[in-house]
C-alpha cells in the first residue's frame, strides 16, 4: 500500500496495527490522532492521500504534480493578506 516508513514504526505486541481510511471535510490540528486515542488506537502513521479534488492514486513515491495557479484558486479559495487561504466560497 504504502513504502516502509524510515524510521520503522516501533512494533508493540499489545497495541493493534490495523489502517483504517478516515474522510474529513475539514481537519483540526490533529483531529484524527485525537479520534483514534479516544477509542483506544493511537495513530502509529498518517499518510494524507489527497486534499480536495487532487489525490495521490496517479503518482509513484516521491513524484510530484504541478497545480496551476487558477485551479488552485478555484479549489482552495484566494490567499488571504497574512498568506493563509481563506475558505472556498461554496463551503
């Protein structure tokens, strides 16, 4: 599924290494490792897959995608003055 992670995530006998696939709209500052420690799992790795319309499916390990300006735009929203995007205007 994914290339091993350098370093290895140290492996525990008595905590489960399952994946699980969580779908955001919009994350908090670590959201998902909150999630998972509330019921018990802590997140050993997370791998984000795709942000929006543009995902990872089409690209092998360490390739990168160019996105235009424009398209960017229209997804995220205009930058704000401080250089944070604002929201995009459907959400």
């Amino acid at each position: 599924m994914f290339p091993p992670r350098e370093p290895p995530v140290r492996y525990r006998a008595s905590i489960p290494t399952d994946w699980l696939e969580i779908v955001l709209d919009e994350g908090r500052n670590r959201q998902v490792r909150r999630m998972t420690a509330a019921v018990g799992l802590p997140t050993l790795r997370l791998v984000r897959v795709g942000i929006g319309p543009w995902t990872l499916d089409d690209l092998a390990a360490g390739e990168s995608r160019l996105v235009a300006a424009d398209e960017a735009v229209r997804t995220l929203g205009e930058p704000r003055q401080d250089g944070r995007r604002r929201r995009h205007p459907d959400r």
